[in-house]
C-alpha cells in the first residue's frame, strides 16, 4: 500500500497558462517599481530582469554543480532590480511585486475537476500528501491558497526554496530524507513524463502518469505503474484506495 502520496501541481492538480512575454507585463511592472522609486522604461525592466535572471543561474550552477536541473529563488531578481536603482525593498514589496507579476502575466488558472474531493478522500483514508513541485515559492503559495487545497498537505516541496528541479534525483531525494519516508510506500503523481515520471523512476519511487489535453505527445516508454490518458483525475483515487 502506498501510504506516502507526492504530487506535482501545475498540470496535474492546477490548470494554468501564463505568458511572460506580452509587452502589457513589462509596461506594469515598470510602473510598479516607479510606485516605490525605481524607475525603468519597459524595455530596460525586461532585459535586466533577464540578465539578473541569467546571474542567479550561474550562481546557483557555482554552488550546487553536482545539480543537473537547478532553479532560482525569483525574489532575488525583484530585489536586484530595486537595488540597481538605488532601492532597498522590504519583504512586503517583493511578496507584493510576485504576486502582481504572476497575476498580469497569467492567462488563465483553474483547478482541475475532481481535485479538491480527491484530496480530501486521500486524507480521510490515512494517506500523507506531498507536493514536490518545479515552481516558484512566491507565485506558488498564494495560489494553493486561493483554490484552498495548501491544507491538504502535510508538507510542500517548492524547486525555487531548494536550488533543484524535476528530474534531478536530487530533488526527490531530498524529499525522502526530509520525510523520513519508505520509497517503497511512495508515489509520485504528475503530468510531465520526463520531470515527474522519468524523474521519479530514476530515483527509485513508482509513479502515476496522468495526460492532461494540453499535454505534447510521449515520445518514449512511460516508466509509470498507471496511467491516466483522459485526465480522470478520480481514477487516482481507484488505484491507491
């Protein structure tokens, strides 16, 4: 029996589209920042956020080079942003700048059907839920929240708090040792075969693979128990009760 449930977010249990690249999202978040007195044109916003961007990677690379799949703590770069214009932001400010950027710059965002009774049937029959997630602290939280699934959890894994991504082994195993928790007991549920199945394979844990419409095709064998090709997200619920 698997007692230890680890899901991923965006595609499996969140649905989401965001796009960085629309020109509306530089234009506010240059006027944002001048709000509280650095000043940017949008073109100047876009390429430095880029290239603090690039910095915090190769920092990150510097110090975890044995990490194949690193990430970056966003909040770094809102704060460099500031600080080349001569501002030293508070924790609010970037909390409040992350929270706008990921608004301006989402098309859309919903929860799948099915999610929230899934959850709460997992719970009510014992089993302990993770979420282990390639994602963004700031943005991700508040999200969770507001589809009042974070409760759920007994403990979140966040890529941008530990440095590395999906499928870097390091990643799950980070969970593992954390949590104490038995691989043999453990399931990973996700949408991206590469990330979350691929993944958590090559680190020793069973997985459920679950095919969203917006899914590109698999261009290889799946090394998943089960597989969801419809996005039933209620037969997840069939397999482990």
């Amino acid at each position: 029996m698997y007692k230890n449930i680890v899901f991923d977010l965006y595609g499996t249990l969140i649905d989401i589209h965001t796009d960085e690249e629309k020109p509306v999202v530089w234009e506010k978040l240059a006027l944002l920042y001048g709000y509280k007195g650095a000043v940017y044109t949008p073109e100047d916003i876009k390429k430095d956020y880029i290239k603090y961007v690039a910095e915090e990677k190769a920092e990150v690379h510097n110090k975890y080079p044995y990490y194949y799949k690193i990430d970056i703590q966003i909040g770094n770069v809102f704060t460099k942003l500031f600080q080349a214009k001569g501002v030293n932001p508070t924790d609010r400010d970037i909390e409040e700048i992350a929270a706008l950027f990921r608004g301006i710059s989402t098309d859309n965002i919903n929860l799948y059907s099915g999610v929230t009774d899934l959850l709460k049937t997992l719970k009510e029959n014992g089993r302990r839920l993770y979420l282990l997630s390639n994602a963004q602290y700031l943005f991700t939280i508040n999200e969770m929240k507001l589809f009042d699934i974070y409760k759920y959890f007994d403990n979140i894994f966040i890529s941008s708090e530990y440095l590395v991504s999906k499928p870097d082994i390091h990643f799950f195993n980070i969970l593992v040792n954390k949590c104490g928790l038995n691989k043999s007991e453990t399931i990973m549920i996700g949408n991206e075969y590469k990330s979350d199945i691929k993944g958590a394979y090559g680190a020793g844990i069973d997985s459920i693979y679950i095919r969203q419409e917006e899914m590109p095709e698999i261009e290889e064998e799946l090394k998943s128990k089960w597989n969801i090709m419809e996005g039933e997200i209620w037969k997840i619920g069939e397999y482990l009760l």
